[in-house]
C-alpha cells in the first residue's frame, strides 16, 4: 500500500454516509461510540449534535485512544473517551453519565492504524511478535495460544474463527514447527502447510484474523456487548453495528433478528410460553454494503456490514440470563476447547466456544477477580478526557 492511500484509510471511516444516516444524530443528543479507533466516525457524529450534543468515545486500545483524542480536540467538553473493552458498556456509559443514549455505534474488527503497526503482529505482511492484542495490558497474546495451546484446541480455534477449511492441516503444522517465532514464521508455516499461495486470498489470511478473534474474546464481547447496547438506548433510539467477516455479521445479525421477534417458543407449542417481546425494530432489512466508489477508494472496505436497528418503547431486558447465548443458535458454540484464552472480559474463565449467555451487566471489579490468577489485567476503564 502506498503511503497515499495509507494516510487516507487512516483518516476514512467506512460507510460513514450510511451510518450517519441510520444513526440520525440529532443537536442535543447522546452518543457512544464503541469502537472509537482514530475517531473518523466520532468526528461525523459530533459535527451533528453540536450545540448540547456529548460523545462517549470508547477502545480497549490507548494508541488509538490517544490518536482520537488529538482529532476530536476541536469538539472540547462534549468528548469524553475511555480507554476500556466494549464488555464493560453499561458501566462506562453509567459512570461516565451516558444513560439513556440515543444512538451507539460498533466498528468491529481491528484499525488500519492497528493493522498496519510494526509491532502489534496483525498483520502476515511484516515481521513483528506474535502479538494481536488490542489492549496490550491484557496478559493474552497470540504467541501463547501459537506456542503452547493443544493442537486440538488450535484447530478448533482456527476452523471455528477462521472458518478455514485446512484447519487440521495447519493446526497439525504449527505444533511441529513450534517455537513459531514471529508473524513471518507463522505466515511460512502456514504456506508450506497448505502448498503455498494461490488465488487472491493468502493461505494465512483465516488464520489470523482467528488467532486475532480468540485472542481478543472477540465474539463473546461482542455478544455481551450487544445486550449491553440495547439496554442503554432510549425508545426510538439507534444502533448500527458494522462488522467486516461473516461470523461477526452472523452474531449481529442473529441478534437483531431475535430481539426483533414476540415469542421466541419453538413452533410446536401453541400457546407463548416464553414471554419474549421485541425490543428492536430492524430499520435495513438487507445488510448495507460499501458502494463501489467507495471500496476503489478505501479497499478495506469492502467487506464492511452495516446493520442499523431502532429500540421499541416500553421494552423489559431484552436477553435475561436463561437465555440461550446468540452464538449457540449460530454453531459458534462448537466443542469446548480448555486454551486459557482470557475470558471475555468481564467474565468468569469460560472455554474457547462459550458465549456468555447470562449476566449482561459487567462490573469491571468483577471482571478483575474473575481472571484466573497469574491473568489478571488492571482496570479496564481508564477515562481520559
Ligand atoms: C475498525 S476500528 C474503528 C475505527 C473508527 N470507527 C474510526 O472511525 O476511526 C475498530 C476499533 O475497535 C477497537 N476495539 C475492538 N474491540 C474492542 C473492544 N472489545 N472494546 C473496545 N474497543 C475495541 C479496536 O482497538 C479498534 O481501534
């Protein structure tokens, strides 16, 4: 990638127009930004609700909390960012006066800032540490599950995140290569396991972005986060969630579908026994994808998903916790693996596979006991501004 079109999928956020216009940010109003990165989608949405409009800008990552927070400075006291995980929603939207809110926006997935850091092993096109942290003061790192998870927990990793259809093969190779060193020897290992590069897609490109998901509890946080979210919107207000693979896309779409639903009862049973009442109205019925204007000239977006939906008046909780967690009805929930991968955050230890399927709400001092000794992180809320 030339240093041009760097420099402008730094300072691009996709579908920006889109999830304005699905968001509807009113002056006065109140947003979360979930996934803050650079701040390209926070800067839209502030330059809408100014005057008497806040942000709330989250990430789990401080680099990127810092590059926001030198691009949103124009917009003074209505930012506030926190450099905190997306599981903890609810409190930091409580603790930081952000409740209800009219509209929340998720950016899934890793920055451009991120991915094309020399250091944060994301990407198979620069040798750097087998990292992909997004919050590097979680113990976790895809070195550990590289080097040390059983190959049956590897390939459950890389077949479940990756969807990669040499998982066994690759899962197999990385075992009798180990100690895999870095990005670049993984990348090789992976090549060689399944006889090298052909077509479009590099063989190790499933592979990481499955190291990348495990390492991060992507899914599960995202789950839990989605709860989180619906619980914080005022009727009538909006949520978009942009995802850039389909087993995220599924998990957004599983859930919005569900809670866009009366009784969740199996067909069979005649009478509602469930109780289950909708909590969302889907404002796109199709996904909304990149227009190809937009794709030549920001290419990382041309997996982007948006999927908008509005809260309903006078809803209970929408996922109370005997509820089956989203990801089971998707197959996200294959065999339980035993890698320590971090539990999501804010979770008591669970295997690969487990979706959090009850407690919604997530304390962050909870989240710090219930990290396995040895495993601990700090505070994950950090508020900086
Ligand atoms: C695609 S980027 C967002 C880009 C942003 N919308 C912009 O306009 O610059 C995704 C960001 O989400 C952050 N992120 C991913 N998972 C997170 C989580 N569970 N909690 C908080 N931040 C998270 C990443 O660190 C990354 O900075």
């Amino acid at each position: 990638m030339n240093v041009l079109m760097l420099e402008r999928e730094l300072h691009t956020p996709v579908l920006t127009e889109e999830v304005i216009e699905g968001l509807v940010p009113r002056a006065g109003g109140s947003y979360i930004d979930c996934t803050l990165g650079a701040g390209g989608h926070a800067a839209a949405v502030l330059a809408r609700i100014l005057p008497g409009g806040r942000l709330l800008g989250i990430d789990a990552d401080p680099e990127a909390i810092a590059a926001a927070r030198e691009r949103l400075s124009r917009f003074g006291d209505a930012v506030v960012l926190v450099n905190g995980n997306f599981a903890f929603l609810e409190d930091i939207a409580r603790s930081n006066h952000f409740y209800p809110v009219d509209g929340i926006l998720f950016d899934l997935g890793l920055s451009t800032m991120q991915l094309e850091s020399r250091s944060r092993g994301f990407s198979f096109q620069k040798d750097a540490p087998l990292d992909m942290r997004f919050d590097p003061s979680q113990q976790l790192s895809a070195d550990f599950i590289v080097n040390h998870a059983k190959g049956e927990e590897l390939f459950d990793i890389i077949r479940s995140y990756g969807e990669e259809p040499a998982a066994r093969k690759i899962a197999r190779s990385i075992v009798a290569a180990r100690p895999v060193t870095g990005t670049l020897d993984l990348a090789g290992v992976i090549e060689r396991a399944t006889g090298g590069v052909r077509g479009r897609i590099h063989p190790a490109t499933r592979t990481f972005q499955a190291l990348r998901i495990a390492v991060n509890a992507e899914i599960p946080n995202l789950q839990s986060a989605l709860r989180q979210a619906i619980s914080l919107l005022v009727s009538g207000g909006r949520l978009a969630v942009i995802s850039y693979h389909s087993l995220e896309d599924r998990v957004v779409k599983i859930y919005l579908v569900r809670e866009a639903r009366g009784c969740l009862c199996p067909p069979e049973v005649l009478k509602c026994l469930c109780g289950h009442q909708p909590a969302l109205r889907i404002v796109n019925r199709k996904v909304i994808r990149p227009r190809p204007e937009e794709v030549a000239a920001n290419p990382r977006s041309r997996s982007a998903r948006l999927r908008i939906a509005e809260k309903l008046a006078a809803t209970g909780s929408p996922a109370g916790p005997g509820d089956p967690p989203v990801g089971q009805a998707s197959g996200l929930s294959a065999r339980s693996a035993t890698v320590p991968v971090d539990p999501p955050v804010g979770q008591a230890s669970l295997p690969v596979h487990s979706t959090p399927g009850g407690t919604s709400r997530l304390s962050s001092r909870s989240s710090v006991s219930a990290c396995p000794p040895g495993n601990r992180r700090p505070s994950p809320i950090r508020r900086l501004s």
